[in-house]
C-alpha cells in the first residue's frame, strides 16, 4: 500500500489517480478530506507538524510518497516547520515501518540557498539520505499551473496581472502534470531507488509568463524595496505574508534556471508539457 502525503493537494491528487490508475492500493494523508477524493483511493487524517498523527497514518503502508510543502499562506505554515521538520518525522515513521520514502524536492535544494523552501527541502534530504530508508528524490521546478493561476486571479478590472520586483529574473516553469508522472514512476519502479529525478521545464521571466496568461496586458509590478519592507514589518504580525514577500524578492534575484535536457535524456518516459500548453489550457 502507498501513502501519499499531501494527497490532497495540486500535486498529490495526480499522483494519486497515476498510482489508482496502475491498480496500487492508495492512502490519501492529509489534514482535512478533500471535498472531492479520488475515486479508488482512501483518506486518512494526519497533520506532519503533529508526529504523532503519522503513525496510524502509515499504518501497513510499503512506500509513503511525501508530497506536502509548508508555503501556503492562507494555512499559517512555514517550510520549516512541514519541509523540514515534518518530512523528517515523516522519513523516522516510515523507517519504523520498513517503508520506502518517495520526496519531492525542488531544484536547486541546497544548505546555503537564498530562498527558505529550498534550504529547508535540502536537510529533508539530507535526513532521508542518512536515514537507512530505501529512497528517491524527485526534484521539480516551480509547478506552471500554480503561478499561471497566481497571475490570473491577480488580473482584475482590465488591468494585467500582478508581478513581484522587476519580473525580469528568468526562473524555470514546468508542467505539475509532467511532475506527478515523474513522482509516480518513482514510486511505482523500484530501480530508481538511491537516484534523484531532476523534472524542469522552460525558462522563462514572470514578465513573459505573464504576457502568456494575459495577451496584450501589460503586468503591474510590486517593487523590490516593497517586497523587503513587507518581509520585515509584517514577519510578527502576519508571517505567512512576510515569507512570501521575502521568497517573492529571492525569486525575482535568485537564478532559478535549470537545464532539463538532462534529465529527460537519462529518463525518456518524463513528459514534456510546454508552458504555453498549460497558459492556453487554463485559459479554455
């Protein structure tokens, strides 16, 4: 049986239905049941900032495919507190079963990385290589559809959508489609234990995406010196706001480009989905 954390979420839900698909046993672990499941798969209620949750949640599970991020802002959470901290309670749980752990990552993880997700992705692997577990980490870009959604409900009045800092820092955009089919695989073929999948997609700037969501629109910009107020003062009252302030500077400076050639040389069966495919499909 597979757990899949976060299973409720953009990610999570597709790569649900991928393993529901292939005919394995699904558990769909997340705080609260979604309003719609997916059809074959089963919910069980666990919060990662609550390891004592996890237990139960894993119970009689072969593989946990850890899916969760901490940087919702409406959720109050933080990717210390679910990136690293509960992903690393989330790998002890599963050692304890004798599970195999599945991580989502992102690209470019490292220790010293100027954006907090990324440091604190980096020490959840760090755990999940040192911890004994049979694993694989699959690192993805930042998810298309997120950001494309992001900049269309920041268009409104017929004015274009809301860009943070200069929206010149070209970052790399890739598909979540393409990501949950990687994560899928991984979870489901075991000669990719011990690897990294590395899964991009296009480099692009968020003035150029977009110009994609809304066709003749010119984006209105949030000004870096506003960014770097606002990931100061609002850090006691309202966190959530200040980190995202602050991870909207780093990805305005930041180099965030990735050369996904590689990884689709080393893995032939990773989709490849244009980000002008997602823009045009979220528009129809």
């Amino acid at each position: 049986m597979i757990a899949v954390i976060g299973g409720t979420g953009r990610l999570g839900r597709l790569v649900t239905a991928h393993l529901v698909e292939a005919g394995e046993q699904v558990r769909v672990v997340a705080r609260s049941a979604p309003a719609t499941r997916v059809p074959g798969a089963h919910f069980v209620a666990a919060d990662l900032r609550r390891p004592s949750t996890l237990a139960p949640a894993l119970d009689g599970a072969d593989l946990v495919v850890a899916a969760a991020h901490g940087m919702d802002p409406v959720a109050g959470e933080s990717p210390g507190e679910v990136d690293r901290d509960g992903n690393i309670a989330l790998i002890d749980a599963a050692r304890v079963r004798g599970a195999d752990v599945v991580l989502v990552s992102v690209v470019g993880a490292s220790a010293d990385h100027p954006i907090e997700l990324h440091r604190m992705k980096w020490a959840a692997e760090e755990h999940l290589r040192a911890s004994g577990v049979d694993w694989t980490i699959v690192r993805a870009s930042a998810f298309a559809e997120m950001w494309v959604e992001t900049l269309e409900q920041s268009a409104h009045d017929g004015k274009g959508p809301q860009v943070f800092g200069h929206g010149e820092n070209p970052l790399n955009f890739v598909s979540v489609q393409d990501v949950a089919a990687a994560v899928a695989r991984a979870a489901t073929d075991r000669t990719l234990r011990g690897k990294v999948v590395e899964v991009g997609g296009e480099d692009l700037t968020f003035n150029e995406l977009a110009r994609l969501v809304c066709p003749g629109r010119a984006p209105r910009h949030v000004p870096r010196l506003a960014l770097r107020v606002m990931g100061q003062v609002a850090r006691p009252v309202r966190p959530s706001l200040a980190r995202l302030a602050r991870t909207g500077l780093g990805m305005d400076r930041a180099d965030l480009r990735f050369d996904a050639s590689a990884g689709h040389a080393a893995y032939p069966w990773l989709p490849r989905t244009s980000v002008r495919e997602v823009a045009h499909h979220a528009a129809s």
